[in-house]
C-alpha cells in the first residue's frame, strides 16, 4: 500500500478542491443514504451509518483517489430480502460483518479480475431488476403510504393473516412475486385508507419528481455542480411544512417522515445503535446471506471503480484487490455499527470527479461531513419527508431500467436479451441469487450452443485442382468444441479434401486430438478423403503431411476452359470481399514453379485502387497483369495481351475498370473544349489516353455534365465506364488478328468487367449487351 504522503497531498491548491469535492459530495450522498436505506427496509440511520463508514473507514483504506462507497442502490434488493428472510435485523448484521471477512479474503487471493467473467448481460439485466424493484417499492412511498396504514411492505405479515384467514386470497402474499403482490396491497391500502388520499405526501412526492424530471432535461442545469437531490430534499420539506397551514390529509405524519434517532452524546448515539447477534453464527442462513452479499458487492464495486476510473481526468488506476480488501473492512465496520452493506458508488464517485477531487481525501472529508450532520442536526433530518425521498429513487430505479437499455439489449441479439431478461424477471419474482444464478446458467448454454455450432472457422477453398475445406482450428481447443469439431468433419464431402490448420492453436484437448486421430485413420480411408495437417506440435504426435494445394500443377492449369478460370476469379474475389483470403503462407516454395503457366491476363488502369492480385485472391505467376492509363490499350499493351496469351498460356482476358471520377471528368472536359488540356497541362502523351476514352463519350449529354446534380454525374460516370470497357474489348478483337483468331477457335475468352471500390466487388459484364441511360432518364433524376 502506498504511504499517507503519496496517497493525499496537503497543499493549500490541491487541499481546497478535496474539500469543495467532499463537501458537494456529502450534499448528494445524504439524501441517497437514507432513501436507500428506507428502500432497503432498514432504519434511515442504517443508511447514514454506512454513508459514515464508506467515507471514513474505506476511504483511508481504498486505494482510489476519486471512488466514494457508501450504500448503493444496487443492495437494496438483497438488504430488504436478508432482513425478512434472516427473521432479525441483528441476524442481519451478523451476514454483513461475514460478508466483511469474505470480501477480504476475495481482496487477499486477488480476485479482483474475476469480475471480467461475468457476463455483460447478467450484470445489466441485474442492474435493470434492482430498477424495477425500486420503482415498485417506492411508488408507494410517493403517494404517502406507510406502515402505520395496514401491512408491512413484505409478505411476512401476509403469511400470518393468511394463517387467520386461509380463503382470504387477495390477502395472501407468497415470496415469489412477493415484490408485485406487496405493490399491489400496499396500493390497496392507500386507496381503502380510512382518512383518505395522503394529500401532502402525494403533493411533495409529485413536485419533487416533477423538479429532478426538469432539473435532468435543462443541460445547464445538469452540468452545474448543484446536486439535484439536496434541493429536492431541502424544497420538498420547506412545503411539507407550508402544507401544515392548510390541515386534514395535507399534514404530512411524523409516520411520513425520516425517523432519525436523537442523542444529547456522542456516546448516546453510539448507545442507541443495533448490534450484530453473533449467536447466529450456527444459523446456515446467515452464511448464505453473507456470500449473496459478498459477491454482488464486490461485482458491483469492481465495475463501479472500473467506471470512476474512466471517468478521472488523470486516468489513474485503481488496484481492484486492495479495493476489495477496503470494502472488506467496511462492511466489517457497517455491520458492527449497525449499518447496512455498502460498495462503491458511480453517482458519488462522477460526482466527485466532476467536482474537482485530487485525492481521497474529499471521499474521507464527505464521511466526516455526514457525521457531524448525524450528531450535530438529527431534527433537521427528521423534517425530511419520506415522499421526496421516493421520488429520488424512483428516477434512480427508471434509469437503471430505462426504456433505451431493453431497446440496446434488443438490438444485440438473443444471446444478449435473453440473459438480460430472464436475470431480470428472475430476480423481480424470486430473489437475487437465484437470479443470477438463472441468468448465468442461461448465458453458459448459450456460449456452448455457440461452441457448438461455430468453434472453428471453416472456408470452402476453390482451386484449379478442385476444392478444399479448410478448418482452421482456434488458440484453445478443450472438450467443449468437440461436438462441433465432428460436425465439421462430416461436412466433407466423399472424394474431398480437408486441411486441418493448427499453427495458430497452442492447447487442443486429448479428446480433440483422439477424434481428429479416428478421422484421419479410420473415416477418412473409407470415404476417399484426403486429410492434410499442418501446424500441430510435436508432442501431439502428427506429422504435417501438406503439400502445396495451390496452382501449382501445371497440367491442372492447361486443362482449364476459359469458364473455368472465370469460375476460378469470381470465387477468389468473393474470398477478398468476405475477408477469407487464401493463406499464402502455407504454400512452401514462394515462387511459381519452373514452367508453370498463368490462368488469365488482365488489362485494368494504373492506379492504386486496383490491387488486381488482391482483389482476385491470386498467387505469384497466376495472372499477367497489363496496366495502362484510364484503361486505354495502345500498340505495346496489346503487344503483353499478345505475349500473355500465346507464351504465358492465359485462357481468359479481362478488361476491369472502375468508375475513376478524376479522369473520366477530365475526359469529358476535354471532349467538351475546343482547346486540348493534355497540351495545356503540358502533358503530350495524355492525349492519346482522353482520345481513347473520348470515343465511349457521348457528347451532347457530355455538354451538361458541370449543371448535372451529384447523382445524374454518377450515373453518367458509371454508363460511360461500362461503355469504355464494351468499346475496349471490342477494340482488342478489332486491333489484333491473333486475338481475333484465338477468340474465334474458342482457346480464349475475352470478357468486361467493373470494380467497386469502397465494397471491393468485382462484377462481370456481358460486354456485348451493356444497357445506357439515355437523356430522358437523366434529365428525370436532377
């Protein structure tokens, strides 16, 4: 651990935004620390405790300069359900004093990066429960219910009146759906109240929730560095006690407001406080209570600092072990004081980051703030009502579950949703821990049935000398991708050949290597299937027995048809577009062999956006490639057309093009003008190249280009590059006899085609049926 002299600095700067920070942070953890605490169904002086603690205890001990713990809306699902089930809130403090210990042991075995397993959607549909189950504790509260009314807001006193009255079924409430059913009777109670409507509560409850609801859309407001919830807190009382003045229903009860403890001493006050029954300790449901909230405060500190962290201008780290360790001491602390859990909070934490904090010391200073309140000002405190509160955290609750977070997990597929929903539903109707354990549960079958279906990758190779399936295994092959592995193997065909890709696995389980073992020896044999291995360790005992499956058979390549190596070039551009290349470096000799020949010729432009050997996913000597400007073929370029065909054994010639808008426009220009560009620009030779493409160019469309919208210019582009490349091919067979004469005997094909850029699809044109766009069709998109 760091020493007190890094961890704070106690320079006159740097001390007084500590104390600016802590005490706006004290301002906006008061309010939150007892509605927590009443959603929790604890004492409101539970929840100032635990506010006291995180400050004090955890800050000295943490080692985050802006994270501030404190109680946490997160808990108070877990709280609430451990003070009914455990039966007494002593039994209560008992778990959280050995949730304390566990917490530090979690802190010494460094089990601070294990919150990384958890899966996302688990942890949001968790959060999101704890925000349906705050708004369906607290919108009771808005309208002025309380216990003094009827029942207690829980199903123990259900049980008992059930026991009295057993057909009385609007009566009975049973723990799963306990949450809805005591939403629904505590409804009852206030609408069957006896006195009437709670006029006052429902008031300060509406205008308190109307005033944060308009504090949140005004961006000024938003951003100052005022805490909403204090001046709630602080109006919200001033007109409870305004509606005194008008009697009857308006007058908020003492029953309607913050019960807060008073002493004349520090030492009353400490004597007033519950402690924890450690007679409990052979009680088995104290240690299931003290794991639940263990674990769950410990996930939730973890990605809360994690959070705070991110937002720290600074960008400092904090070490997540020793986090656990602090919070490990102060729950030890909460629960010997008669406080509830607490964990790292985002909203204090932003807003002590927001404020300007330096160091921990503001987190230290806000605990030492909310003491004084606790000792020095309980009447004031005790004026609060219980209404305004509930409207804090009934905005707290809807932002957990917002309506944009089930549309985000919507939009991210099953494998997200329905973890996130069945966690959430889960937790509403039964408890948290079973909750969770639903939405883990569901999340693990959900990566085996991905295991299943996609633990390798599969590519489907197309080669002259026939096809491949390709499995490229992955870095860790277990036991869970084996059932897949076997799928993929029946995959190949009889006759077929496999190639089993490892140089990228470092682990394959022995159940992997038996399985890949019988197929080589066994299945494989009698299918006729060829099985090549490369890549596997010598210690699983394969030999690589690749060869080179690439073009590199010569007497493969002669015996191509122009079709064929057409075939051969639209599956190798549907390789580049889907990202599934070829893997070159599997080939052992780099170059061609001697003698071998290419497939194709290709006469495309000269520049950088058109990587030919990429785009069709070709090798070294596969192709001659015939480059020249705007694609415009002279003397020389047929000549290596020529020379491709008759001594390099190309079957197929193809003209590719793409729409280049700075040439083509160029071309247009100068087609247009009774000057010639090329020679003003002073480039000779370019002339020859725009009279090429001046021939596709028709002209009196070509005198509108400039007045065109941006989309009749694409059209136009696009129209002209198809008829470029028609008059292009037609112009090698009109050009060159033996071109002529190798189209006509059918030993070549000569064929368009047209290159997109920004989705690398290469399409080929039938170059004798190219359709244009006439003047009509392009005066009717301008």
């Amino acid at each position: 651990m760091l020493g007190i002299k890094q961890e704070f600095n106690f320079s006159p700067s740097v001390l007084a935004k500590d104390l600016l920070a802590g005490t706006i942070v004290f301002l906006v953890a008061l309010p939150l620390c007892l509605g927590i605490a009443i959603a929790s169904d604890a004492d409101p002086i539970a929840g100032l405790i635990s506010g006291i603690v995180g400050g004090m205890v955890i800050g000295l001990a943490s080692g985050s300069a802006t994270s501030v713990s404190g109680p946490a809306a997160g808990l108070t699902a877990i709280v609430a359900a451990q003070i009914s089930g455990l039966g007494s809130y002593e039994t209560f403090l008992t778990a959280v004093v050995l949730a304390g210990v566990i917490q530090i042991g979690f802190g010494l075995l460094k089990a601070g990066a294990l919150s990384a397993f958890f899966p996302s959607s688990v942890i949001k549909g968790l959060l999101a429960a704890i925000g349906v189950i705050l708004l369906f504790k607290q919108f009771p509260l808005l309208f002025g219910y309380s216990k003094d009314m009827g029942l207690e807001f829980g199903h123990a006193e259900a049980l008992e009146d059930y026991e009295k009255h057993p057909h009385s079924v609007e009566d009975f409430s049973h723990p799963v759906g306990d949450i809805i059913v005591s939403f629904y009777r505590a409804m009852g109670d206030l609408i069957r109240h006896e006195e009437g409507f709670q006029l006052g509560a429902i008031a300060v409850g509406l205008f308190s929730l109307a005033f944060l609801i308009a504090w949140d859309k005004i961006p000024e407001l938003k951003k100052s560095l005022v805490p909403a919830p204090l001046l709630v807190v602080v109006l919200g009382s001033v007109l409870g006690w305004f509606l005194v003045k008008f009697g009857g229903n308006w007058v908020i009860t003492p029953q309607q407001l913050v019960d807060v403890p008073r002493a004349d001493s520090v030492s009353q006050f400490f004597g007033m406080l519950k402690r924890p029954d450690f007679t409990q300790l052979t009680n088995m449901s104290v240690y299931v209570g003290a794991v639940t909230i263990a674990v769950v405060a410990s996930l939730e500190t973890l990605l809360n600092l994690d959070a705070v962290d991110k937002l720290d201008k600074k960008q400092r780290s904090s070490p997540p072990n020793r986090e656990l360790f602090a919070q490990g001491l102060g729950n030890m602390a909460a629960g010997m004081l008669g406080g509830i859990p607490v964990t790292s909070v985002i909203i204090r934490g932003s807003v002590n980051v927001n404020a300007g904090a330096e160091t921990k010391l503001s987190g230290l200073f806000h605990g030492i703030l909310l003491l004084g309140c606790v000792l020095l000002i309980p009447q004031v405190l005790q004026m609060i009502p219980l209404s305004c509160l509930a409207a804090i955290l009934l905005l707290t609750g809807y932002k957990l579950a917002s309506p944009a977070l089930f549309k985000q997990m919507w939009s991210e597929g099953r494998y997200q949703l329905m973890p996130f929903l069945f966690t959430l539903v889960a937790i509403v109707l039964t408890d948290l821990l079973v909750g969770i354990c639903i939405g883990l549960i569901l999340s693990l079958l959900f990566i085996l049935n991905s295991n299943l279906r996609r633990p390798v990758r599969r590519i489907h190779e197309k080669h002259i000398d026939g096809d491949l399936m390709h499995i490229e295994l992955g870095n860790q092959v277990s036991f869970l991708n084996r059932a897949s592995l076997d799928n993929a193997l029946r995959e190949v065909p009889s006759g077929g050949r496999l190639l089993l890709d490892a140089r990228r696995t470092d682990y394959i389980d022995p159940d992997v290597l038996s399985l890949i073992r019988e197929f080589r020896d066994k299945v494989a044999p009698v299918h006729r299937i060829q099985v090549q291995l490369v890549g596997f360790k010598s210690r699983y005992n394969f030999l690589d027995t690749f060869d080179s499956v690439d073009f590199s058979s010569l007497e493969s390549r002669e015996k191509l048809s122009p079709d064929q190596v057409k075939q051969v070039l639209i599956h190798g551009n549907r390789r580049y577009v889907e990202g599934h290349p070829l893997d070159r470096a599997l080939l052992r000799n780099i170059a061609p062999p001697l003698g071998s020949k290419a497939i194709a010729a290709i006469v495309t432009g000269i520049d950088s956006q058109t990587p030919v050997e990429l785009l069709f996913d070709l090798g070294l000597g596969d192709a001659y490639v015939v480059r020249v400007p705007g694609v415009a073929v002279g003397t020389r370029s047929l000549g290596g057309i020529e020379y491709a065909v008759s001594f390099g054994g190309a079957r197929l010639v193809v003209v590719l093009a793409h729409v280049d808008q700075d040439l083509l426009a160029l071309a247009i220009k100068n087609a247009c003008s009774p000057e010639n560009l090329a020679q003003i620009a002073g480039c000779e030779h370019l002339e020859e190249v725009l009279e090429r493409i001046a021939d596709s160019i028709d002209r009196s469309q070509a005198t509108q280009f400039d007045q065109w919208t941006e989309e009749s210019q694409q059209r136009f582009l696009k129209d002209l590059t198809l008829k470029h490349i028609s008059n292009t091919v037609q112009q090698l067979i009109k050009e060159s006899e033996a071109i002529e004469q190798w189209v006509r005997n059918g030993n070549i094909q000569l064929v368009g085609a047209i290159y997109e850029p920004k989705t690398g699809i290469v399409e080929f044109l039938n170059t004798g049926t190219i359709n244009h766009i006439s003047t009509s069709e392009l005066k009717g998109v301008r």
